[in-house]
C-alpha cells in the first residue's frame, strides 16, 4: 500500500483579495451545492394513488445554495485572506509539566454525581438523562479498553451490549422463575449480572479468536460484520429471542430485594418514606454510577498489571511485542473479553431500565456513536470519555429542546428529525478540527520519579 | 436443474450489481488505503436520483421499446453526474482534509459521511420506501419445454438481460481506462507509490478525485439497476449494499478490478442459492460469515497480491 503524503493545503497559500479568483470559486460552489442538492431536495417524491408524483420545492433549493455559496464567500473574506500561521509539527515539548490541577478534576467529578439525584431543581427528567450519559460513559469505558489501551478497532461493540441485555431479559422473564420459583424475580438482576458479565466476556473470546490475524480496517469491517450478525440472529430466532417484537415485562430492579412498590414490603414503606417513583429512577441511577465507577476502577488498575502493559504494548508495536515474547494472542483476547464483559454487564443495566429489549436498539449506529464517544474523548483518555459522552447525548437531548425552532421555520419542521444528521456532520467536522479527540494528553502508566503528562503525538493508534 | 438454472441467473444478476458497487470500494481502497464508508450511501443516493428522474421524465413500462431505452441512457447519465458529484464533496470535505492524519479519523470521518447521507435523503424524502411500477416488463422462457410438463419454468427477464449487458459494457469500458489511457496509468502509479508518482508530476488530487468520481459513476449505475431490478427503494438500502459490495471487493482482492467483479458474483451467487435453498431470513448472515472467512482464510483475495508484515 502506497504511504499517502500529507495533503498539501487545500487552499492556495498566500491570499490577498483577488476578486475573480473568489467570484469563480463561489460559483463553483453554489453549482455544486445545486447539483447535490437540486434533485433530492428540489424534488420530493410522494406517493399518490398507486404511483409516485413529484413535489417541486426550488425555493427551498435556493435559500440553501445560497447559504452555502455565501458561508464560502464569507470564509473567503474572512478567514482564507488572512496570513496563514504554519502550523509547527515539531513537538515542542516531548513532556509537558503535569497539569496541578488536573488531579482535582476527576474527584471533583466523581463528587458531583453523587450529590447530583438530590441537588435542588434536579427532577426526574435530568436524573433520566444522567442515567443515559452514564450508560454510555460505562459503554465507552469498556470499549476505550479495547480500542484505547490495546488498538483493536472494534466496530462491533453492540453485539456484547445486546448479549448483556438478552441475559438478563431471558434469565429474568423465563429461566430463573422456572427454575428457581417467583421468589427469585426481585434478586434476579444482582444474580443475573454477573451471568450477564460472563456470557459476554464467553461471546467477546468467540468473536474475538477468529479475528486475531486482521489488522485496522478489516479488524473493524469484520467486527461490523459480527455485530450485524448477533442482530439478525436476534431478530430471526424468534423461538428463543421474540424475534423483532423483543421481550416485555422484564422486571424492575428491586432495592436488594424491596420492590419500588406502594403499601407495605415496598421501598418506600420500609424506610419510613412517602412513596414516589423517583426512588426507583435514583436508585437505579446509584446502579449504573457504582457500575460505571467500577469499570473506571478495574481499568485503571488493570493498566498496572502485566496484562495491561502488554494491551499498551501492543498498541504501540505488535511486532515489538511478539519478539519480547509476549502472548499476542491471549493478550488480544483478554482485551476483547473484558471489554465485552462490561458491554454485557452494562446490557443487564439496560434491560432491567427499560424493561423492554428488542434488535431495534442493538443496530450498528450504536456501535459507532460508543466508538464515536471513545475516539472524541481522545484515545485511551478515561476523562475524555465522561467529556465526549455528555457532549454527544447531551447533544441528541438538546434538540429535543429546540422547540423555539418550530416558531421560525415553516410548519412541519421537526429538530428531533435533524438529530442525528447534525451528529454525523459534527463528527466529519471534528475530525478535521481535532483527530486524536478533546483530551489530548495521557497519564503514563510507569513513571521514574515524577509523573508528567505526555502528548497523544507520542502515543501510537495500533495496528488492528 | 430447472431451479437451479433460475437461481444462477438471479444471482449473475445481483452478483453484477454488486460487482459495479466493489469497484468503486476497490479503487478508492486501492490508492488511499481506506475504506469509503459513504460509498454504498452514493450508491442509494444514485437509485434515489434516477427514481427522481424517471418521475420526472414520466416513464413508464408502457411507453414503446426505444424511448425506454434512450431514457434510460439519460437516467444512467443524470444518476452519474449527480453521485459523482456527491462523491467528489464527500471525498472533498471528509477526506482530503484528513489524509495523513491519524489511521481512525478517515473511518471516523467516513461513518460520519455516510450518516449524513442517509439522513439527508431521509428529511429530504421522507423515510418511507419508495416503490416503481416495473419500467422493463417482459422477458424469455427458457426450457418451455418443461412447461408443457407443468414444471418449473426458467425465466430470463428483458431487464436481467439490461443488467448484464450494461455491467460487460461498463466494465470493459473501466478495464480500458484503467490499462489504455494516461488517467489510468497516473492511477496505478499512485496505487503503486504515492509519493513517487507525484515527484514525476502527477496531480495526486485530481487523480484521487477521478478515482472517487469514477466509483460514483458506477455505483450510480449499480443503483439504477437494483432500483429498477427490485422496484423499490429507501434511505437505507445503501448499507448493507455497500458491506455486501465491499465483501466482494475483499474476496476479489483488494485493489484488482476484474477481482471486485468476480467478488461480486460470487457474493451475489451465494446470497441467491442461500435464500433459495436454506433460509431467507439468514441470507445477510451468509454474506457477513463470507465476509469473516474471506478476511480470515484469504485476506489478500483472489486476485491480490498478498501483504508483505514489514518490521
């Protein structure tokens, strides 16, 4: 494979105002943008009696030329003309000085969910959200050990969430009353969570053994593959999964056996309390909070041991590694199976809050808004996964919130629709503007005397 | 026998579809080394433009053999124009701004793409699929003999003969650019060496953006046919086109155009006898399981070049 060159600076260097230079590349432009934009939106099919018609919308094709032939000639005046500073690629500073205050960060963070439930103004709608941030930071932690620490690009990752969740949706609904009577429901997401865990953890080898030998994009096509797969099985066995209908009723999770119910043997009444629904939405916030930290925990601690190095080793150089002898093959597998280990447990988290599971949520687009999280945050950065998970849900929540828009626009105008069109552009744009994610340095996992920060330039991608 | 026969010509058919997609994933893989995620959205961006197009030209079956024929040359043609404009600013805005910059920014960046393609047509036109009373109507039985008996009857539709000849056409067509003319020699030097092919003059830019080009212009192509060949389309067809189309690349070899076409006929081939023989529900799992093994067992392809671990 030829190496590619560096592209050479889109636009031409120095750049006064040369006006028919501009005037010909906006019109360039706008042709372009009416080309793309003229048949798919200037044209609207709709079904009528049988066959299509077409709907004619060029006022709508115009106002959005213009827009783009206007913010190009607007970047022309005002960006592209001024002298450009080139960028210097040397590393200043190989270390930089480790940040003083950066140690307070994570603390302060971690103090802040805990008192976030009962912070004056927090209603259940905010502690929901916090839920789904949550879900995603322990999702994007487990995947930043397989994608961050040992390189493996794992576009896949889903299917160990799905695993998780079917477990426990199986295990709870049908399995273990059977097995164990009715008495067990309350209990059944404490004991199914580590089942859950372990089943994953089981899948994560299986998948993980017949991919060992590929490498960067085959690593990630093939694990596409694998996780579309475990979706049209989920769909297709109906007998055993419910096919696209999914598995209702799974039970909500109990306080260490006091269900959130009304009246007596509840939660509520135990504790001498006013029943409320909220309790059960806190307390299964307090859940994924205490999962999510222990992901946190065993990742971090994990980084100290052998395996841990040897996942960093490999992300640095496979070949290195293997002439140093070290097992690249188990070294790969542990990877993939505690990766997926805390996909599955966070899976159960997700059937027992839903208490709904059907292929719907399983669908690759998850798979790439997790990596999505862990490649913004920066790889292999534990905070700049917390960083990018709020900045990305917390996305998707805002425009539930734009209702003011609907006043503006024409009727029909919905920004739910245009959510995931925004993330998908925001995601191009961030790449161009910052690759290697928001948290640009790294913690070193060994240090001789003092610990210093070190620049991601510094630290390889992998291989696979 | 008769079954069978059936089932190969289907799957020729959507094996060659399939092939003209993988073309276009093997070039671009080819000379930059990444994979274009958005390419099997300008595939379904091409089906949406010529569905567009026959509307607004008003074809239907019943219009007479040569205006359907000489519509259809200014569909492939409009659908062209317009995916390989998507593909140039696709490659224009997510790529090129990024080559050379770390490995997963492209892949990043490409999904990304590929979302926004999707979702645009979604808003654009609606989610809902979009169906097409068949244009090319008719066709050959072959073995009538068989008929007479009450059997199975072979069926070879003037359209699967549309698909075939076009894709023989187009592909010797790209052969010929590729291996005749100067813009497919600046081609194979830049997939052979980058740097040195622009140290000996050649505009990488422009070679890469004709690169992307072409792919569109084929899978625009590829797009009219399995629109026209399955009389409906949606927002969403492009993904899994695209991975099946990509397998097919990866079985031929990566890089290798006669490949990418025998990767399509295979894939296509055994997506048709598996629908056709075991299940149909699990006809994408064959092609992901191909696709794992293909990667596992034979990742340099068919008609690759293996890969060479440098230290």
């Amino acid at each position: 494979m030829a190496e590619v060159p560096k592209s050479t600076n889109v636009m031409p260097e120095a750049r006064s105002i040369a006006a028919a230079a501009i005037a010909k590349d906006v019109l360039f432009t706008a042709v372009i943008a009416f080309i793309i934009l003229g048949p798919i939106v200037g044209l609207k099919t709709f079904a009528i009696s049988g066959s299509l018609a077409l709907e004619q919308r060029w006022g709508l094709v115009t106002v959005f030329v213009a827009i783009v032939a206007g913010g190009r000639l607007a970047y022309h005046l005002l960006v592209w003309n001024k002298p450009q500073a080139r960028p210097s690629r040397a590393i200043s500073a190989p270390v930089l000085p480790f940040m003083n205050y950066a140690k307070y960060i994570a603390p302060a963070l971690v103090a802040f969910a805990i008192i976030l439930p009962f912070i004056p103004g927090v209603d259940r709608r905010i502690v929901d959200l916090a839920i789904l941030i949550l879900t995603y930071i322990m999702l994007g932690w487990g995947l930043n050990i397989v994608v961050g620490l040992a390189g493996l690009l794992d576009l896949g990752y889903v299917a160990f969430y799905a695993v998780g969740a079917y477990a426990y949706a199986l295990l709870a609904t049908i399995y273990l009353p059977a097995w164990f009577g009715d008495g067990i429901v309350p209990w059944a997401f404490f004991i199914t969570l580590p089942i859950a865990g372990v089943l994953a953890a089981l899948w994560g080898v299986i998948l993980g053994f017949p991919v060992l030998r590929l490498r960067g994009d085959y690593l990630a096509i093939v694990t596409l593959a694998f996780g579309e797969i475990v979706r049209v099985v989920l769909i297709n066995w109906s007998d055993f999964t419910g096919g696209p209908a999914g598995i209702g009723g799974i039970p909500r999770p109990s306080f260490f056996g006091l269900p959130f119910i009304e009246g007596e043997g509840g939660f509520a009444a135990f504790f001498g309390l006013d029943f409320k629904p909220i309790h059960r939405i806190i307390f299964l916030y307090y859940v994924i909070l205490v999962l999510a930290l222990f992901t946190n925990f065993v990742t971090m601690r994990l980084r100290r041991l052998p395996v841990g190095r040897a996942w960093e080793a490999l992300r640095e150089d496979e070949i290195a590694c293997r002439s140093l002898g070290i097992n690249t093959t188990s070294t790969k597998l542990t990877a993939f199976a505690i990766g997926a280990m805390f996909a599955g447990f966070a899976g159960s988290f997700f059937a027992t809050r839903q208490g709904f599971v059907s292929p719907e949520s399983f669908v690759f687009l998850e798979s790439f808004i997790i990596l999505s999280i862990v490649v913004l945050g920066g790889l292999g950065s534990q905070i700049g996964v917390v960083v990018a998970a709020i900045v990305i849900i917390g996305a998707f929540e805002v425009f539930r919130e734009l209702n003011f828009l609907k006043a503006v626009m024409p009727a029909g105008f919905d920004p739910v629709q245009y959510r995931m069109l925004a993330v998908g552009a925001a995601l191009v744009l961030i790449m161009r503007w910052k690759p290697r994610g928001f948290v640009t340095r790294r913690e070193p996992s060994v240090v001789l005397k003092e610990k210093k920060a070190i620049p991601t330039d510094l630290v390889a991608e992998g291989h696979g | 026998m008769e079954y069978f026969l059936q089932q190969l010509i289907n799957g020729i058919t959507l094996g060659s579809i399939y092939g003209l997609i993988a073309i276009g994933y093997t070039m671009v893989y080819g000379i930059i080394g990444m994979i274009n995620f958005a390419h099997g959205d300008v595939f379904m961006v091409g089906g949406f433009v010529s569905l567009i197009a026959i509307v607004a030209l008003g074809i239907t079956g019943g219009s007479g053999f040569f205006p359907i024929i000489l519509a259809l040359v200014l569909v492939v043609f409009i659908a062209m124009i317009i995916a390989s404009a998507y593909n140039w600013t696709v490659e224009r805005v997510a790529y090129r701004p990024l080559r050379g910059s770390f490995r997963l920014a492209p892949l990043i960046s490409a999904i990304g793409m590929s979302i926004v393609l999707q979702e645009f047509v979604r808003i654009a036109q609606d989610g809902r699929p979009k169906p097409l009373q068949p244009i090319v109507t008719g066709g050959y039985e072959i073995m009538s003999r068989a008929a007479a008996q009450g059997e199975f009857i072979v069926r070879l539709s003037n359209m699967q003969i549309f698909i075939i000849i076009t894709t023989l056409v187009l592909m010797a067509l790209f052969t010929a650019i590729i291996t005749r003319t100067s813009l497919g020699r600046a081609q194979r030097s830049c997939e052979q060496d980058m740097k040195m092919a622009s140290l000996l003059g050649i505009d990488i830019n422009k070679t890469i953006s004709i690169t992307f080009i072409m792919g569109a212009a084929l899978a625009a192509v590829a797009g009219l046919m399995f629109f026209l060949y399955y009389g409906v389309t949606d927002f969403y067809v492009g993904f899994l086109a695209g991975i099946k189309a990509f397998t097919a690349a990866v079985l031929g070899g990566i890089g290798s155009i006669p490949g990418a076409m025998i990767g399509g006929l295979i894939i296509g081939l055994i997506e048709v006898f598996w629908s056709a023989y075991f299940t149909i529900e699990y006809k994408d799992v064959a092609a992901f399981a191909m696709l794992a093994a293909v990667l596992i067992f034979l990742p340099q392809g068919i008609l690759g070049k293996p890969e060479v671990e440098k230290v």
